[in-house]
C-alpha cells in the first residue's frame, strides 16, 4: 500500500500501482468521470499514470479556476483535430499542437493556407472521432527508434533530435494517429464534447522568420455544449470591447509600420483624454504631498548597473547606443533617476516622507508579436513614483497608497470593490537568481508587507516569482469586463535600491540612517489604462473624460449663429464642445454623434432659440427633452464634478 495525501490534507491508502484514475474512482464516481489529470508531487501527470510510493497528489478537473485542468482536455483536443486533419489532408506534415490559455493550437506544413470549407470539414471529421470515443494509448520509444516512427515527420525529427540521448521518448495513439507529445492526455476521444474552430493563420516554424510558413488552426472545446455557447459569446462580446477597435472607430489613436510597431500615435480625442487622465492624477498626488519632477528618458548604462536593472532586466531595454565616451541607453522605468534627485540633498528625519513623482516616458523593448494596441506597448508613460521613509513610516505611507488607489478606482471611476484582488508577490525562493541576493532584505519586506495587509484587515492572497527583482510588492489584480486578471496598480517595497545607491537620512539621534523607498504606480501607464478604460466602458466614456463632451446640432442655418453662441458660453465653462453645421438631416447627425459615444447632444430649433433653451439627447439616457440652458449647464458642471 501507499500513502496519497489529497489537496484537503486528507491521507487515503491505496493498493501500490494504482492509477491516478483508479484513486479518483475510489474517492468518488463523479471525480473520476470529471477528472483530467493529476499532480504528483507538483508534477502534472496522466490519470494513466501509477503510484508506486507515498505521495502529493492533486486531481485536476475542467472548470474556471483549475488552467492544468482545462490544458490536458484541450491538449487532448489538439490531437483530435491533428487525427481529423491528417485523414482529410493525407500527406500533411505535423509541427506542434500546445494547449494554451485559451483553447489551443496545432501548426501544419500543407500545400495550400486553409480555406473556411476545410475548417468546416476538419471540425465535422473531429466531431466524428469524439464520436468514435477512440482509446488513448501512451508509449515510450528510445531516441533511435522513436526517430523511425517519425521517419516522414521532419518537424518531429527536428524535435526529437533536439532531446538528450537515451532518453526515453513518450507518444500518444489514437486509433490511426500517434504524435510525439509529453502528455498529459483524457482516456479517450470521447470525454471531448463539444469543439469549435475559431480562427486559422500562417505561423513560422519555430517563431522564426528563416523557417517555413505553417498553417496554424486555433480551436477550443468543452465538457457541455453549453460552456462552448457561452464562450462564444464571450468572445463576440470581445470583439466589441476590442480597444483597438473602439480606438479606430472613435479616432482615438493609430499605427503606421512607418513609425513602427509598439510605437502608437495619439489622435486629438486621444491626447484629450490622455490630458485629461494624466492632470487628474497630477492633481490628486500634489493634493497629497507629491513633488512631481522632470528627469530624462535617456541615461549613462552605468545607472542602471549600479540600480541592478542592467543584470536582471537588460533583456528588456533596448540596445545600447554609443555617444562619443559614453554608452547611452533609453530607460525602461525611472526610479534610478529618483534614487539621484533624493540623494542631491541631505534629509533630516524631519522632511521625511518625501514622495517623488512623475508622468515619465518609459522604453521597454517588447518582441514585434507581442505588442498589442495600446495594452502593450513599447514607449509608454507612467504614472510613478517613489516614496522614501522612515522604517516607522512603511506601514502608514503604504496605507496611503492603498486608499489612493481605492478612491482612485471605485470613487472616482466607479468600479466595483468585488472586481479588486490584493495579491502579495513574491520572489521565487527556488529561483533566486532571478532577483537581488540578501535573503535578510527580502525576509523583512516580504513579512512587513503581509504585516500590513493583515492589520489593514485587507484580504489577500500569495504569489511567489511575482516579485520585482528588487523587493515584494502588493498587486491589485482587476477582474475586467471580459473576466481577464489584469494588474494595473501596484505598490512595491525597497530596501535595496536606497542601499545600492548609498542613500541616507540624519535621524534624530544626528546619525546616518536608511531610508526605505516604496514603488507605486496608480494609473499604471497611461496607455494601459486608456486601452483598460475603452474595453470596460466600450468606449463609453464618463462625461469627464469624453474628448466631446457635447455637440450642438442646429436644425437649420437659422439657429447656427445660437448654437455657436452656446459653444462659446459653454467652452468658457470649460467644457469640450463641438458644433455640427453640416447640411444634414438632424436625424443622420444625432445617429452619428451616438456612434461618436458623445454624452450629450443638444438640437436646437426655431422654438429652443425663442424660448433659451436646448433639447438634450443623452448618449446612455435617450431624449431628456427641451430644459433651460442654464439648467442644462448646471447638470453636466455637477456631473463633471462628481465624476458621474
């Protein structure tokens, strides 16, 4: 017999030799016709695999929060649509089918791209071998013979021959199809339900532009027909929050290979509400006690050596330009220059805390594919900044943070407190090279910080190899619109950088001491967020923000010269107006003002000139009907100001 200890902590004995599979029939019937894979010992394994000693084991299943789960059923997935392919298209040669975050893949080497009737047929075929409920059987091969069963498969040759000698090589059989994978796989063809073919695109061998074109077919599946309905129109409702959609529609910003990719142009409605966003948080940080600086966006290589970023992050930068006796480079994030402009004076305990602050150009140099709109980017601008204390002084200027950031996301932009997720991040503790090495700094930080959330009876959650390379951080992980965790706001602490960069402070006892800088950014980058914001509102944007805030359509030439003099007595409140005098039909124009997503149009006739007042259309609310114009000022100004 031997020991399993399950997820709960429980310790079930079972016969030596046992399957995954088998311990999950003994725990329950229903486990066992759910489960997918397991993880021994963090390993993940197939349910095929057997026991043979005292063990960790975790049963993995399909659902929401379980990803090894859902990976071994869409890897699975994948081989079915490998088999379909191959009995449709005989002398296909087959690459790599990885299952990923959502849904998976399969690369081919065919004559010809896939047309929309292949894919139609391909998926009809694997609903036929779901059907067929083919058994899966795994086996191991020697690296010689394992490169005969692959004879006519080069891209499986190539990756067989990259693999170390005598190793034992694992395969998977269907039927009539065996692929070269490592697993893990269902039992069966069968406990696939329900499959669709999404999307289908060229993909060079490898990555790399040097290698073959191959046909890359996306797909998913699920256990219900009904989980594959309700994907589906998630995925429809993503096109429509598509920030780069919303952008190009509202004219927001624009790319051109020109320019570059990564490199994104903001368009006058775009630089409007960038403006916007990045006053209102200048405003609210002076508010708090921030000095905001100017520092450049290019620096000597020798800072970020002596900051560390050039041994952990110089993969990220871009490459070193050389100017007369010095090396230059563009910088990927701006503390170093802060660690400088604190250390250009000497500070009493008494200045402290002292919070640096700027909307600073960062350079980060992102691989062409993964670049996307304005969510990841290349040259971006951040919302930073470094607060340097007193050790006495973490717990409360970390408090601070926390609450900047809650009045910031659930007062001033109204999203919900439930969406929000504090996660503590951590460095990877078997993978230290990857970070700053004192073990000492990184107990400290790490226990202040989980001190902190506790006291503040926030709840939290851990992460290690989350960590900056420097120090620990508290992440807000937001569950967006389209069920995405994304991090946006962070607060990071740091007792290293005040230590590389010798910096100091005089206490009260007239000694020397080490401040502690905390990192943090609220909006994040303002491109980030501007692409957060567009998806989550779909480009209904709150009357503050919105680059037009409202637009008068006169119904004739004769009320134009009213409708300008309300733009100009409106413009000198300070709201962003435009007048359509085009010789339209009102109609046309009030449609194309709520596909503009303005919030408020005014049409203005012969009677709204005689009587002072204006027919307010509200983009979210319809017709609002004739109100005094006064009225009208009144109600944006207040909604303006509340940030409604």
């Amino acid at each position: 017999m031997v020991k399993v200890t399950l997820k709960d902590g429980s310790i079930l004995e079972v016969q030596k030799g046992s399957s995954i599979l088998e311990v999950a029939q003994k725990i329950s019937e229903g486990l066992a016709r759910n489960a997918t894979c397991g993880e021994v010992n963090g390993e993940v394994k197939d349910l095929r695999y057997e026991l043979k000693e005292d063990c960790g084991l975790v049963i993995h299943t399909f659902n929401q929060e379980d990803i090894e789960g859902k990976k071994a059923y869409w890897h699975t997935t994948s081989h079915i649509m490998a088999q379909a392919v191959k009995r449709l298209f005989p002398d296909v040669k087959f690459a790599i089918g990885p299952a990923i975050d959502e849904g998976f893949y399969y690369d081919f080497d065919v004559e010809k791209p896939f047309t929309d009737e292949d894919k139609v047929a391909i998926e009809k075929e694997m609903k036929k071998i779901i059907k067929e409920n083919i058994a899966i059987e795994k086996f191991v091969l020697p690296k010689e013979e394992a490169l005969k069963l692959m004879a006519d498969q080069p891209y499986k040759k190539e990756l067989i021959e990259d693999l170390e000698d005598g190793e034992e090589i694992s395969f998977y059989k269907q039927g009539d199809f065996t692929d070269l994978c490592a697993g893990p796989h269902l039992m069966s063809t069968g406990k696939v339900k329900s499959v669709k073919i999404l999307s289908s695109s060229g993909a060079y061998w490898r990555g790399s532009e040097k290698n073959k074109m191959l046909q890359r077919i996306y797909a998913i599946s699920f256990p219900k027909a009904s989980m594959l309905e309700e994907h589906l129109q998630l995925l429809e409702e993503a096109k429509e929050r598509d920030h780069r959609k919303i952008g190009k529609d509202l004219d927001i910003f624009m790319t051109h290979k020109l320019v570059g990719s990564g490199l994104p142009m903001y368009l006058p409605n775009g630089a409007t509400i960038r403006r916007i966003l990045e006053r209102y948080i200048q405003d609210k940080e002076i508010s708090l006690g921030y000095n905001h600086v100017y520092t450049p966006s290019l620096a000597n290589v020798e800072l970020y050596k002596t900051s560390g970023h050039w041994d952990h992050y110089k993969d990220d930068m871009f490459p070193v330009m050389k100017m007369d006796n010095e090396e230059m480079v563009l910088r990927p994030m701006n503390c170093p220059h802060h660690m400088l402009i604190y250390k250009h004076n000497m500070h009493s305990y008494r200045d402290l805390p002292i919070r640096i602050g700027e909307l600073a150009h960062d350079f980060r140099y992102e691989a062409s594919g993964s670049v996307c709109g304005l969510e990841r980017v290349r040259q971006m601008c951040q919302n930073d900044a470094h607060l340097f204390v007193k050790p006495d002084q973490i717990k409360e200027e970390v408090g601070r943070v926390l609450n900047l950031i809650k009045e910031v996301y659930q007062k001033d932009f109204g999203f919900p407190a439930s969406s929000f997720k504090y996660r503590l991040s951590l460095r990877d503790k078997n993978n230290k090279e990857k970070y700053i090495d004192n073990d000492e700094m990184w107990e400290t930080a790490e226990s202040q910080l989980r001190e902190i959330l506790k006291e503040l009876n926030i709840d939290f959650y851990e992460a290690e190899g989350e960590a900056a390379f420097y120090g620990p951080k508290i992440d807000i992980q937001i569950k967006t619109a389209l069920n995405h965790d994304i991090t946006i706001p962070t607060c990071q602490l740091d007792f290293a950088l005040p230590e590389r960069f010798d910096l100091e402070y005089i206490g009260e006892d007239g000694k020397a001491h080490r401040p502690v800088v905390i990192h943090r950014a609220i909006l994040g980058s303002s491109d980030r967020f501007i692409s957060f914001l567009l998806e989550e509102t779909k480009g209904n944007l709150p009357v503050w923000i919105a680059p037009v805030q409202v637009k008068i359509l006169p119904i004739t030439d004769d009320q134009q010269e009213y409708a300008y003099s309300l733009k100009e007595r409106f413009v000198a409140k300070g709201l962003r107006v435009e007048v359509d005098d085009r010789n339209e039909k009102t109609g046309y124009k009030i449609r194309e003002a709520q596909l503009s997503k303005v919030p408020y149009m005014l049409i203005v006739g012969k009677k709204e000139v005689e009587e002072n007042k204006v027919s307010v259309r509200s983009h979210t609310e319809g017709d609002i009907g004739a109100i005094l114009v006064e009225e009208f000022e009144n109600k944006i100004l207040k909604e303006i100001e509340e940030k409604v």
